[in-house]
C-alpha cells in the first residue's frame, strides 16, 4: 500500500480495497503528536443486525439505533475523523445525496473525502497482504511525540505572527520595544518509535485528535452517570479505591527505596572522586616537599597545604549542588510519571464502575477529553464564591484533621458534592487551605501519621499541582499538570525569558467536558498576623485562580504547547511578552483596559496615558521609577502622575521630567480612599524625548474627579464628568445638581509649583446660585498655575440630622493665561444658601461709585446693603428678586444682610455677603 510522507501535509486519507472488496479506511491528522483513526468494512454484511459502518453483527447489548441503520458504539463516530458522536451530537450529509446514509461530527457535515484533503493527493490501493484478516475490527492510535528537526519553521498564527514558545522558536526584538530576545529553550525530546498498539474504546485517548476545530465547542459532551458522593458510595468505588490505592503506596515506597540508594551511590562516588583527586593534589605537594625542605621554606608548605583543602572543599560545595539539582530532578521526572500512571488506573477504575452501573454509557472516565477552548465563561458556573459557602468551611475544617490515605480524605470532601464542580472547589480550598510549608505538633511528635500524604510536597519531589492532580484523580476527575512560562514575582515589563529563568506550572482541570484553569500555588495565601475575628494563622485565598478565564490567565502564563491556551486563536510567544504584567487584583475588581496596551509605552512629547475602566469608583495608587535607579534623584518622580476618573474611566497620565526607560505600576482597593493597595499592572515607558521643557509637577492629590458619595447623596455634574479644566477666560463656571436635603460647600486652593506648597484661597470661588435643585460656583483664576476645587456635601441620617461633610467632587483647573482682573469674590456666609447673585459679581467694589445690586433671596422680608451706619434698603421685584442702584464710601466693607419672614431667623438679620471696598481693584493673592 503506498503512502504519502506524513510531513508532506497535516491531515492524511488513505483508503484501500482488498481482493475480496473489503475496505479500509485511514484518516492520519499530524499536530504536536500524531493522531490516527482506522476502521475496515467486510466485504458482506452479517446477516442479522449489521453494523452500518463495520458490516459486523451488533450485540444488543452494543446497539445504537439511528433511523433504520444500526451501529455497535465503538463504530458510532464521524466517518471522516472518528470523533465518538452520541444521539444528540452526530450529524447526516445531505451533500452527497440521499444514498449517503453515514454519521459525521459537525465539523465534517457536508464536506466530501476530497473536500477534506483540499490539494492532497488520494492513494486509493489494493491490499494484497495474505495476512489480511477481513473479520479484524478495530481502532488504532498512535500518541508518540514524533521526531522533529533541528530546525523547525514556525507555523504561521491566525494573525500572521509566528505562533509557540521559546522551546520551539526563536525572537528577535527591536531594543525600542518591550519584547525581550528569547534564547531558545530545546524541549524536543527523541522518542523512540512505538509500534501500533490496538485500544478498546474505552481506553481511547483523545488528547491525540487535537484538531483545531471552531465548532467541536458546540458539541453537546457525553454526561458522566457516577459524580456525586452518593454515586460512588453505593457503586463501591471507594473500596475498590482503597485496594488500589494500598498497591499504588507500595510503588511508591519501593520507588523511594530505589531513589534514596541512587541518591547515596551518586554520594559516594562525589566523595571517591574529590578523594582521588585530593590524593593527586597532595602527592604532587610530596614531591617538591624536598627541595622546600632544602629552602627552609616551611610557611610555603602549610600555605599549599590549606589552598588545596579550600579549594577541595569549595570543589566539593559546587559539585554537590549539582548532583543534588540533578537527582533531585531525575527523582521529581520519576515520580511525576507515576503519578500520571497511578491517576490513568484510577480513572480506569471509575470507568469500569461506570460501565458496571450502565453499559450504554457515553461517557468514559478513561477517555481523556480533548483540548479545546471552554464552552463558557467562568461567570456562567457561579457569580460569587458564597455559592460555595458550605463547601469552602468544609474543606478548611477538614484541613485541620489527619489522615492515612487519600481515599478516605476524598470521600470526607466530597460527601456534599452533586458534580464536578463542587468536587474540583472543595480539593481546590482543601488543598491552599493545607500550610505544607509547616509541620503541625502531630507530625513532629508521630512522623508518620500524616506525612505518608503530605511527604512528597514536604520533600520537594512534588508540588500542589500534584497533590491537586492525586485527589482529583480519586474524585473521578480529569486533571493535567501544565509547563511554561509565567510573569511571576521579580519579573518586570521588558524583562527576558529564557532557559529556567521563570518557569513555572500550573494546572487544568475537565468539568462537565471543558477545561479549566487552576493554580493552587498562587491562589493560595496563609497570613500571619493578629486580627479581632481570626485566629494569628489565618487563610487567604485568590479567587482568581480558581477556574481562570482563558483570556485573563494568557497574560501572566503561557504553556509550552499552545493548546493549552485554551484560546480560539493561540497567542504567539513574542505577544505573550508583549502583553502589560497584569495581576490577579487587577481581574478581582473588575477592571479592564479600555485599549489594547503593549508592556512598552512609546513616547515622544513626554507625557503617557493609560486608561482603565472600572465597574465601580476603586482606590489607586501609582509608582513610576526610573529603569536606572542611579541615574536622577528620587523626589523627580513624585508628583508625575495624573489621576482622574471620568465615569467609569481611570484615566492615568504620566509626565515624564526626561527621555529615558520607567516602570509605571498600578494599585487598586475595594474603596475608594484605601490604604492597602493591591499591585494591578504594570507598563515600561520609554520616553524617547522631551517636547520643550518639562511639565512641572501635579499637585499631590490622589484624584480628581468623583467619589461615591456623589452617587449616595444623588448628586451630578453639568456640562461634562471629566474633571480637569483648562480655563483661558475671566472666570468659569461649575455647575452641580443636587437634591433639597443635600448641604455642599466647597474649597479652593492654589499649587505654587515652585515651592510645591498649596494655599487656600477661598475668595476667587463663589456659589453664586444655590437652589433645591442646583449649586453653580463661579471660579477665578488670578495667575497661571494649577488649582484644585473641591466639592463637599452632607446629607441627613434616619433621625434627619446632618451627617458629616465628606468630599464629593474634586476639579482640577490648569490655569494657561490669567483672568484680567484679580478680583476676589463677595464672600458667602452661611444663610446664603439657595440665594442667587446676579451683580456685582466682583468682590472688591471701588469707593465712591454707584454700583446696581441685585440678587434673588427666598423667603426674605427685607434686605440691605449695610455700608458703615448706612442701611440702603433694595426693592423687591418679581418673586424673591431684590434691586437697588447704591452709591459706596469709604468705608471697608458693603454687606448684605436680610430678614426673614418665618422660622427662628424673622426677628434677626444674618449676614449673607461680604464685600471689600478699595481704591484699587488690582489684588495679589
């Protein structure tokens, strides 16, 4: 039978007739591994109840019924590639007419054999052999990784960038950009080859048909029958658990055995070489020993003889560590590959169970599912982790007891579970909630009586990944350890990744037929400290990392096969570094970029931006430091970052005071004046130059912009949220809307950039109209500079007291060309509240000159202009409007003072405003 080369394309058919008109079928797909499906066809069909695909004879037992057609459940797949389909997920193809009575995946529906091979040439030949068997039915996988070559071209992603890790490729990177270059790490292992091995179906692997198929996602996934506690209780799969579990503990004891007497060879034979080599060294001091004699040169002789027992013992040190680092890795290579096969027995004896309990099952727990994207986000299986309330106090109390084996552990966890998820959350919290770092009295005082669990994390040779992977295996649960690069602590944006250099591991778990992203390493959190509702050791844990989002997890981890990604388009490797260092918290409070950011931010003006939207008004906090931290004095670096939230934007801007590299980080609280910030992101800025002169510092404020005591108190803003003004004109106004009950005042101050000092100035701002419905202040800016209006409110307490007075607004005002005149402002007093002044507006009034007065006061009975002794009455017009023209004098001030017709103030006369009178309406402040 000819063939073509399996690299000359990524999918191969082969079919082939015998002399008798049997058929065969083969249908190779080349990925990472090599997957093969095979089936043959008699030349005549049984004569009772033929299978439509093999022409065998189907058991009853084995039926499956589509239409009139029958076929034995290992023959119920795609035709094409051999996908297992089930009642709900096959598919008929009307394309090639109605005589087309085969079953295919959604993928393969409505396309041909040749559809499928595109350009590839048939083999269409005749089998010949005289061993051929034309009864033999069955399905052949191969799963070798195969052998590459030295040199691999990189396979072109879906966004034209070469798709892979460093074990496979090669970068190279602008020195302007982030992307570090990447020193290629070989991980292309020669495996020898294996001869075809022929598997039930229910020992099928899928992990081999990793075909990248977009709507394999639709699939409807075959249900496991045995998940609950319930389910495993009454079908005996604890007890037989325990059996094999007592077999499995006896490997591993003669494996430890083993490693422990290789540890102590490769001992030795360290001792016997540096002894060897020692006695060279000395024979060597001997023989010149008498010509020294002869020199009377004792001093040199002691001196020789301690630099080679340094040197002896320093060559020992180095050496030593690096049998250790070796034995050490082979030991954890060893284990890790027993416990791999330990969790495929496991499995294998949950499925037998499974089959014992219904053999018309779908589902087999020995199957191993294939690596595609998850079918939902992690917001569809649950909202907030009080769904798993009862499971997460649980699994912490019984993190507290001993126990021998692994079975009896898992059935306690899970005897609240009803399905995978409750299983996969309770190991999850059971296993962050385990200190393993620290040995409890009761392993001190009886060695033995938990460390035959906890030994092999204790001992270094295993981690939690494999300790989670163990219990989700006894849990009947899909599991597999992940290698790969990850932007953990000490990496910073622009850094390089190569060799050893941050490599990490983490894990995925299958439930309900997708995959999902777990770390247990980083999720887990133990605490120290004394709190008044915790005990000093107490457990915190990140949620983040418990069933991560794809999507979210690909910025700080990225796995040796791609497929692990579990992305629609796998992410390349030099996007990978590219992408800001981003941090757990940053997802916990749901923030996300409102661009798509690279770790490098570019500028040429010096100044930088990053925006974040935020569900809710957060805390923040920022950093930037220069990448040469000798290079300039630290204080440059304060008073450089911007901060304003515009609705649902935080809206960072950096100014930078030269060209150079920086690292800008990002914090973030629950609320919104937190002092314990959570790191979020991070970004490299390189400034390749400066537009004229620097910009001088922000005044030291954390933010501008709203806080949540707007929403609380019912208060908005007019004429737009951003919160910083440029103001090029006499004056400006701000305008609020609030409600009745709502008191508001305000500050003004004024940032001398020079001496970085800020002083208030409360007169160059005025709540000209105060109604039920709005506030408008009128803001003058007197000299250049940046200045800083705050808005604070109150409302009233379930008792309708006054609650205090909190900050609700600040406006940042950046003041480019000075108002012509410096007037100050009337001043305000108290009673001027829901009063509004239409002129004079100024506040300094000039003696000896008539000025029109006119303001609307509510509720007022009388009102004046008090200047010395003189009470200058103003006329009432419409409404509460109150006019008069009045002449001023020498005198220093004009007030204006009102009575008030009800209420405690109707035989009073409070104060509203204030004016300066002066010869000169030209001010300092």
């Amino acid at each position: 039978m000819s063939d073509a080369s399996p690299d000359d394309s990524k999918i191969q058919i082969v079919e082939s007739e015998g002399e008798n008109k049997s058929y065969k079928y083969q249908f190779t797909y080349e990925r990472a591994t090599l997957y093969e499906y095979k089936f043959e066809r008699k030349a005549v069909p049984d004569a009772k109840d033929p299978c439509f695909r093999c022409n065998k004879r189907v058991p009853r037992k084995e039926q499956i019924g589509i239409e009139e057609l029958l076929f034995h459940k290992q023959c119920f797949r795609c035709r094409i590639c051999g996908l297992p389909l089930s009642s709900q997920t096959y598919h008929r193809n009307p394309v090639n007419g109605s005589n087309d009575n085969e079953v295919y995946c959604k993928t393969h529906v409505g396309k041909t054999i040749g559809e499928i091979k595109g350009q590839q040439q048939l083999h269409i030949t005749h089998n010949d052999s005289p061993n051929n068997n034309n009864d033999k039915y069955d399905i052949q996988i191969e799963g070798k990784s195969r052998q590459r070559p030295a040199a691999i071209k990189p396979t072109p992603s879906p966004r034209n960038s070469p798709r892979g890790s460093p074990h496979n490729q090669s970068l190279q990177h602008s020195p302007a950009s982030s992307l570090a270059s990447v020193t290629p790490r070989s991980m292309m292992m020669e495996t020898p080859p294996s001869a075809w091995t022929t598997h039930s179906p229910h020992a099928l692997d899928y992990s081999a048909a990793n075909i990248s198929y977009g709507s394999m996602k639709s699939f409807d996934h075959p249900k496991p029958i045995l998940q609950s506690y319930n389910d495993f209780e009454n079908m005996g799969i604890f007890e037989a658990q325990s059996f094999l579990e007592q077999r499995h503990k006896e490997e591993e004891e003669r494996l430890q055995r083993f490693l422990l007497e290789e540890r102590e060879k490769e001992m030795r034979r360290l001792d016997e070489s540096i002894d060897i080599e020692k006695d060279r060294a000395a024979s060597d001091l001997l023989g010149s020993l008498d010509q020294m004699t002869i020199q009377n040169n004792s001093r040199n002789l002691m001196y020789e003889k301690e630099r080679i027992e340094e040197h002896f013992k320093r060559l020992r040190d180095e050496r030593l560590k690096s049998v250790t680092d070796k034995t050490a890795s082979e030991e954890k290579a060893r284990s890790t590959k027993m416990l791999d096969r330990h969790c495929h027995e496991m499995m294998a004896l949950i499925a037998e169970k499974e089959r014992e309990s219904n053999r018309d099952v779908l589902h087999d727990h020995s199957m191993k599912p294939p690596i595609l994207p998850p079918e939902t986000k992690k917001s569809s299986l649950y909202r907030t982790p009080a769904h798993f309330e009862t499971l997460d106090k649980r699994a912490v109390d019984l993190s507290h007891r001993d126990y021998n084996t692994h079975t009896e552990l898992v059935r306690d966890l899970t005897r609240d579970c009803h399905n995978e998820l409750d299983k996969v959350r309770v190991i999850f919290r059971w296993v962050i909630a385990k200190d393993l770092n620290k040995n409890s009295v009761t392993e001190i005082v009886h060695p033995n009586a938990t460390t035959t669990l906890l030994k092999g994390v204790k001992s270094g040779k295993e981690t939690y990944h494999h300790l989670f992977k163990k219990l989700c295996c006894y849990a009947g649960i899909y599991c597999e350890i992940i290698l790969g690069y990850s932007k953990g602590a000490g990496y910073k944006p622009g850094m390089r990744m190569e060799g050893a250099t941050f490599r990490n591991s983490w894990t995925s778990v299958n439930i309900d037929g997708s995959w999902r992203l777990v770390n247990c390493t980083w999720a887990a959190r133990h605490v120290t400290g004394h709190r008044d509702d915790l005990p000093q050791l107490f457990h915190k844990y990140d949620e983040f990392y418990f069933l991560t989002d794809p999507e979210d997890y690909i910025y700080q981890h990225y796995p040796d096969d791609p497929a692990w990604q579990l992305l629609e388009i796998p992410l390349p490797f030099s996007e990978f570094l590219n992408l800001p260092v981003v941090k757990s918290p940053f997802f916990n409070y749901g923030l996300r970029f409102y661009s798509n950011y690279g770790a490098t931010l570019n500028t040429s003006t010096g100044m930088a931006e990053i925006r974040l939207i935020m569900p809710k008004i957060l805390g923040f906090g920022s950093l930037l430091e220069p990448l040469d931290k000798s290079v300039g004095d630290a204080r440059q670096m304060e008073g450089r970052t911007l901060l304003r939230l515009v609705k649902n934007d935080a809206i960072f801007t950096v100014s930078l005071p030269r060209p150079g590299y920086y690292y800008f980080s990002v914090y973030t609280g629950d609320y919104w004046h937190s002092e314990c910030l959570e790191s979020a992101c991070s970004f490299l800025i390189n400034c390749t130059q400066i537009s004229g002169s620097a910009s001088p510092s922000y005044p030291p404020v954390p933010f501008y912009g709203a806080t949540p005591v707007m929403e609380k108190l019912g208060l908005t803003t007019e004429g737009g949220a951003d919160p910083l003004i440029v103001c090029n004109s006499d004056y400006l106004e701000i305008k609020f809307k609030t409600i009745q009950d709502v008191k508001v005042t305000h500050t003004f101050q004024y940032y001398d950039v020079n001496d970085e000092s800020v002083e208030d100035i409360d007169r160059y701002v005025f709540l000209r109209s105060r109604t039920d419905t709005a506030a408008n202040y009128l803001v003058r800016c007197p000299k250049e500079g940046f200045y800083i209006f705050s808005l604070f409110a109150a409302g009233s307490d379930s008792k309708g007291e006054t609650t205090n007075l909190e900050c609700a607004f600040r406006y940042l005002v950046i003041c480019q060309e000075p108002s012509p005149s410096t007037a100050a402002f009337p001043k305000t007093f108290h009673k001027w509240q829901k009063c509004t002044l239409h002129e004079p507006i100024s506040g300094d009034l000039m003696t000896n000159k008539r000025y029109n007065f006119k303001l609307d006061v509510p509720s007022a009975v009388e009102v004046f202009v008090v200047i010395g002794d003189f009470w200058n009455h103003l006329k009432r017009k419409v409404g509460f409007t109150w006019e008069g023209n009045i002449m001023t004098s020498k005198d220093d001030v004009a007030k204006i003072i009102a009575r008030f017709q009800a209420g405690r103030d109707q035989s009073t006369f409070p104060q509203l405003l204030e004016y300066q009178l002066v010869q000169d309406v030209e001010t300092e402040i």
